[in-house]
C-alpha cells in the first residue's frame, strides 16, 4: 500500500437500510467506482481497506455497498470518511488537463520571469477553475484559461502565466 493516495469520494450518509452508503463523489470520473475492486476508508487517522460490491447513481450521488457492510449501523458508522484510491490508480489525464494536487504548490512565473508566487488553492467555477496565487503580501486569482496558463511544467513545479489586463 502506497502513502500516496487519492481522495475520489466522502461518504455523507447512510442509504437504505442494507449497510450501503451515500458518497458524494470528489472526482470528474464516476465512472472509476465501477473499475475498482478495493479503495481505502479513511477518517481521524483510522485507515481501512474495503471491497465494493456494488455501485449504482442516485442523482448527484454515487451509492455504494462494500462487502462486509449488511446493516444500516455499519453505514452510519462510516459517515464522513473519505474515499481515498492508491495514486498509481489514478486515471491518465489528457494533456493540458491536471489533478489539483499536481497544481497546488507551483511557482507562479510571468512570460517575463516575475515571480506572483505559489498556487495555494483552486476554486472550482461553472465555466473554469480559477487558480489562488499567493506570495507574502498579495493574493492574485488567475483564471485557468489558455490566454492565461501559458505552460504548466511538474517536473520543475513551475506555471507560467500572461498577466491580461485587470488581472492585478
């Protein structure tokens, strides 16, 4: 088992009465909890392995029932666990397309060398992520657009981005 895992779901509540729970999906890939055999329950440093049984969609949920899990009681127990897979079954991405915490900690570049600081966090908007840069004093927020992310570079953990006017 790998230290480094994914968070691609929190369970939020019971569903039904026969140990099933509801998750709230953390990921823009339901379709994973079909693929996988196993993910890993984790919660107040209490780390689980557990075997899903099945997986079935109730309207923004995704409901699952893991072996071993038959009563409403087990469920309940579970509540506010975190769905975490192992990172090397994380699913590819295409280019120009990353996962949060590969973007989270870059340093923040102009096209012309300036340094704006480090992405400290990612707001998610209906039409683009919205990146927060933060150096010692300032808080810049930088659409995650192509006009605006030039290059995105996690070997050197490095973004470089063209400052459009109103940005600062």
């Amino acid at each position: 088992m790998t230290s480094d895992m994914i968070i691609i779901g929190e369970i939020i509540r019971h569903q039904g009465n026969k140990g099933e729970v509801r998750v709230k999906p953390l990921t823009d890939f339901l379709e994973r909890f079909e693929q996988l055999d196993s993910v890993y329950l984790i919660k107040n440093g209490d780390k689980k392995e557990v075997y899903i049984e099945d997986v079935w969609y109730h309207k923004q949920f995704i409901i699952l029932k893991f072996e071993g899990f038959d009563e409403i009681g087990q469920a309940i127990d579970h509540k506010g666990y975190l769905i975490q897979i192992a990172e090397e079954d994380k699913v590819e991405l295409s280019a120009d397309n990353y996962y949060v915490e590969d973007v989270i900690g870059l340093e923040v570049y102009t096209d012309k060398g300036e340094y704006l600081g480090i992405v400290n966090e990612i707001l998610e908007t209906g039409a683009n992520d919205v990146y927060i840069v933060k150096d010692e004093e300032t808080e810049l927020l930088l659409p995650a657009i192509k006009d605006v992310i030039l290059d995105i570079d996690l070997s050197t953990e490095r973004m470089k981005v063209k400052l459009l006017p109103g940005l600062r």
